[in-house]
C-alpha cells in the first residue's frame, strides 16, 4: 500500500495537520477522542446489543438446544426447596415420630436433582462456550475483512495500534460477555419466573413479604450500571489510546533513540497509563459494588420471609416445611435478580466494546466499482491526465489542473520539491484516492470504468517506504504473483540485484524475516521490493523514490535492470536523484500542483528553468 506524499494525509505536511500524531502524542483524527475529552457513553446500549444478537442467528439449532438443558435444569432446581420442605414435615411428625421411608426416598431424589443439576450445568457451559467463540470467530473476520475494504484515508487518519485494540481487545471484551452472560440471561429469567410462581402457590401472603427485595435489586441495579456502562467505554477508548501509542513507539524505536526521547516517551506512557488505571479502577470498584450490595438486600428478604413466616407457623397458617421451602425459593428468586443485574454490569463491558467493532463496520468503504465496470485485460498501457483537480480536503487543493500524456511503453518522471504532489499523482493514477475534478484515462477510459481490481493488477509498484510481511524471502518476492515458479522467483531477483545477498542468508531464499524485514538492510529491503515488482510483470511500473535507500555504487549497478525491466512497460518514475531520471522519456517538473516544465532532459536543460535550477544546484 503506497504511501501519501509530503502534500498527502500521511505526512507531517500542514494538510494532514489535522490528523497528524506525533511520537508519544494523543491522536487527533477522527474516531478518537483528545486528552480530556469528555466520558464516551454507549450511544444506544439496545440497538447494539440487538445487533450484537443478530450474531447469533447461525447458532439457533445449538442455542435451541441450551435453552432446552435449561428447562430442564430450572425444572430440577425449583423442585428442590420443594424436596427439602418434604424432608422437614417428613422428620417434623407428629408426637416426634419420623417418617423414614418417606425421608430416605426425599433425599435420594434430592441427591439425584443435585447431580443433574451439576451435569446439566456442564453441558450450558460447554455448549456455549462453543458458541461464543464461533460468534466472536465470525465478528472477527468480519471486522478484518472490513479493514481491507476501507479506503486509505481511513489508516491515515487514525492510529494502527488503535485499530489493532478494537481488533483484539474489544473483541475479547464481546466473547467474554456473550460467554458469561447468554446461559445466565436465560436461566436466570426461567428461574425467576418459575420461584415466583412455586412460591405464589405456597404462600401468596410470604411471596408478598418477600418482594420487598425486587424495587431494591432494581434501584441498586440502576444506580451501578449508569455509572458503569460510561466507564467501561471510557475504559475501552483508554486502552485503545495506549495502545496506539505503544504500537507507533515500538514500529519508531529507532527514532526515539536517535533523539533521545526515551524519557518523554516513558513519560508519556505513564500519563496514558496511569489514565487507564484510574478509569478501569472506577469501573471495577462500581462494578465490584453489585455483589456485596446484593447480598445486603437478599438477607434482607430473607429475614422479612423468616419473621412473617414464623408468625403465620406460630397461629396455624402454615407448616414448618413449607416455611424451609419458601426460604429456599425466596433465595432462588433474588437469586437470579442478582445474576441478571450482575449480568447486565458484566454485558455493560462488551456492549462497550462491541460499539467500537461496529463504528469500524459502519465506516464508509471504497466507492464500490460502477455496475458496468469493465476488465482491464491486456492493457497497453497509454496513461492520460485531463485536467485532474484533487485535494485532501476539500479547502486545500494539491493538485490544479494537471494535464499530460504518456505514450504506451514510455517513461515519464516526476521531479519537483517536496510536497508538490508527485505521489499524489501516483495515487491517483493508481485510484488509491478518487479525483476531485478531470479525469484519468487508461488506454482511452476512464479508470473509474474499469474494476478496481484489474486496474491495480496493471501496476507494479516500488515504493520509497518499503514494507515486508511475515514469512520467507520467497513469500515476500511472489507477493504480487503467487503461482510465480522457483526459477521465475530467482531470475526476477537476479534482475534486481538481489540474488547475491540473498543466496548468502542462512537459508537463502527460505530464509523467514521478521516484521517488516527487521533482519534485513533497508537496502536490501528495497532490492527485494524491485525484485517483487520484477516478477509480477505488470504492464505500468511506478517507482517512487526506488533507490533511496541503495547506495550509488549499487543503484550503478541494477540500473541496467531497470531499464531492461522499464523496457515496453509505460513507466512513472519519481526521484530526487536526477542522474536517475535522465534518460526518461519525457520529465514533468511539479511545483504547486501544476506542471511546470515538461520536456526531455535536453529540452528543459535549454530552457534554463526551474529544472535547470534544480539539476545545477545538485552538481555544483
């Protein structure tokens, strides 16, 4: 993927100075909020926690099937107060007497419901468990996919460690909350509903004692989860900042060491830090509330259920047992109040960060190819300007008017100063950004009528930056053409110069490299970035600034290659090295977003303009 030039939004130039972050700053795109900013609330907690429930829509037969092991197991669990009321009378005689027969047959059902009980529970749990993470495999697939139809502005606009964050920790926030609270929602709500009728059928007058518990639960319920559910957010936007910044420190650890900038760095981290510390310790300290609260206000229907109860046992009204057996249930009825508001506290966390997966999914994506888009198959290569106009936005134009013609098999450099907007035309010309005004023509169409995925198979592209994955040498170099032959790769390398070192790695072309080449020269990297564009044999070769990073005895050397390889490709070259360019076709000398020389080498030499300037004061 190109990167912007100094007018685009991928610089430290005035017109990315919105977006632009630097080394241990805050983010300042959009998407982010800035230091201090104001506490992120869930913008709407139902409708993402129903889109979040359309997940599950592939899981009906397996979450039928939990939800009939939960029938069951509430069935069991609300026939076990009503056993141990049986067990009471059944030792609460009359004139002391035991009844037990009865006794022994009442607990080994009890034992029984109890073993079900635990065996049905481990089935819950491990039936969704599966499901969670089947949900959550396809939210992130879902979600990386995405990233790769998202347009370039997106990634230079925000921070990668920050994207990363909604990629990992946010989607760890979502299965650990559809995991622990999908079997809870539903058990709980059976339990509850089943309590509240079994006791209803004991003892209308007790349930009534006991539902003193339920506007309490509710209250304290409200009172946590509005505080938790803005901290839990707050706490997720936090994480993502750090690690943003972690990510651009670790990927520029050269550049903090070159400027000493260890202890701003350190320093920067601890505020960040320390931010997150303080709000997930928020976050957990009201969330840790629930519980103990909880259990304050249960012993509290408790007691009520145990007083009311003991009176009405005293006059007559009802039996010790049934009194055992409603104690019992009134615990199963605050019980499941207590999970479902503990549930709700948890499922606060992953609405949180299910929100910021769906914000990414709900980014605008690359304009789509028009319905009658077109292949581009064989092209010849005939790349025509029209008046193109194009800004990064809409107040800033870096590009006015540009109108040329390269000829099919031609070579067409790009010289000017820096930020004139040379790679704009690159990215441009390679539609990794649309134009504002005019239009591009690719052997007399549109680029805009082609698909986008055959035009950008048309190019070959070397970039100053050069980027390389994870994997071997000969992964990296067949990148752009997998199916490319052992020989094809090797041949495509010695054409750039690359064969010599890479034979003299340990295992030469099998050789894996780290992130980005970390094992390798930046030179190196660059040979290996020719030696890719080389073998994917496209039919327009752009070079952006290709031999930066190579020394002048070796770019001597594969400019032979180069040229063989330029040879019947229509080539765009930009270089601040003229010596490179010289023997281009035609020369079209940026500045300000106009051409404003254009000819061969010769040509603008005779005319003493700006680039004879340029070329006189590098040979002076």
């Amino acid at each position: 993927m190109p990167q912007p030039n100094g007018t685009g939004p991928g610089n430290n130039s005035t017109a990315r100075a919105e977006v632009n972050v630097p080394m241990g700053g805050r983010p300042g795109g959009p998407g982010f909020g800035g230091r201090g900013g104001p506490k992120q609330k869930p913008k709407n907690f139902r409708a993402t926690l129903m889109r979040l429930w359309g997940y599950l829509s592939g899981e009906r037969k397996q979450l039928a099937l939990v939800f009939g092991f939960i029938l069951i197991d509430s069935a069991i669990m609300l026939l076990g107060p009503y056993l141990i009321g049986v067990s009471v009378n059944a030792m609460a005689g009359g004139q002391g007497a035991v009844d037990f027969g009865l006794l022994h047959l009442v607990l080994f059902a009890l034992v029984a419901s109890y073993l079900a009980d635990a065996s049905l529970s481990f089935l819950q749990g491990w039936m969704m468990a599966g499901i969670s993470q089947r949900i959550v495999s396809r939210l992130r697939r879902t979600l990386f996919e995405k990233l790769q139809r998202l347009p370039l502005v997106y990634f230079d606009t925000r921070r990668h460690g920050e994207l990363m964050s909604r990629l990992s920790n946010d989607i760890d926030n979502v299965s650990t909350s559809v995991s622990q609270t999908s079997a809870q929602l539903m058990t709980g709500s059976i339990a509850l509903l089943g309590s509240l009728i079994m006791m209803l059928v004991l003892s209308p007058l007790l349930t009534l004692a006991s539902l003193i518990t339920v506007p309490l639960v509710f209250l304290l319920a409200r009172t946590i989860t509005k505080r938790t559910s803005a901290l839990f957010k707050n706490q997720q936007a936090q994480l993502g900042r750090l690690n943003g910044q972690v990510e651009e420190t670790i990927t520029g650890f050269q550049v903090v060491k070159a400027f000493n900038y260890e202890a701003t760095s350190i320093a920067d981290f601890r505020k960040d830090n320390d931010e997150l510390c303080k709000v997930s310790t928020k976050a957990q300290i009201w969330s840790g509330f629930m519980m103990p609260l909880l259990s304050v206000i249960n012993n509290i229907g408790f007691a009520a259920v145990a007083i009311v109860g003991g009176v009405m046992a005293v006059h007559g009204m009802i039996t010790v047992g049934i009194i055992a057996s409603f104690l019992s249930y009134s615990r199963q009825f605050v019980r499941p109040m207590m999970d479902l508001a503990n549930t709700y506290n948890v499922l606060q966390s992953g609405i949180a960060g299910a929100e910021r997966v769906f914000e990414v999914l709900d980014e605008k994506e690359e304009v789509e190819d028009a319905p009658d888009a077109i292949e581009l198959g064989s092209p010849k290569g005939e790349v025509v300007f029209e008046n193109v106009q194009f800004g990064y936005r809409s107040d800033v134009q870096i590009l006015k008017g540009v109108s040329f013609k390269a000829e099919a098999g031609s070579s067409t450099a790009l010289v000017g100063p820096t930020g004139a907007g040379k790679t704009t035309v690159i990215n441009l010309l390679s539609r990794f950004y649309d134009v504002t005004g005019g239009r591009i023509l690719i052997d007399g169409r549109d680029i805009r009528d082609y698909t986008r995925d055959s035009l950008r198979r048309t190019f070959g592209i070397v970039l100053q930056d050069t980027y390389l994955f994870s994997g071997t040498v000969k992964e990296n170099l067949k990148y752009g053409k997998p199916e490319a032959t052992d020989e094809e790769v090797r041949r495509a390398a010695r054409m750039a110069g690359a064969d010599g070192f890479i034979r003299r790695l340990p295992q030469q072309y099998d050789t894996p490299l780290t992130e980005n080449g970390g094992n390798l020269s930046q030179g190196q990297r660059q040979l290996l970035a020719i030696a890719r564009a080389i073998l994917a044999e496209p039919s327009i070769l752009i070079l952006d600034e290709a031999t930066s990073s190579i020394d002048t005895r070796t770019e001597l050397r594969i400019q032979e290659a180069m040229l063989q390889m330029m040879e019947g490709r229509t080539s765009f070259i930009i270089a601040h090295r003229l010596s490179t360019i010289q023997n281009a076709d035609t020369i079209l000398v940026i500045d300000k977003g106009t051409i404003a020389e254009k000819g061969s080498h010769s040509e603008l030499m005779e005319k003493e303009g700006l680039y004879y300037g340029m070329h006189r004061n590098l040979t002076v």
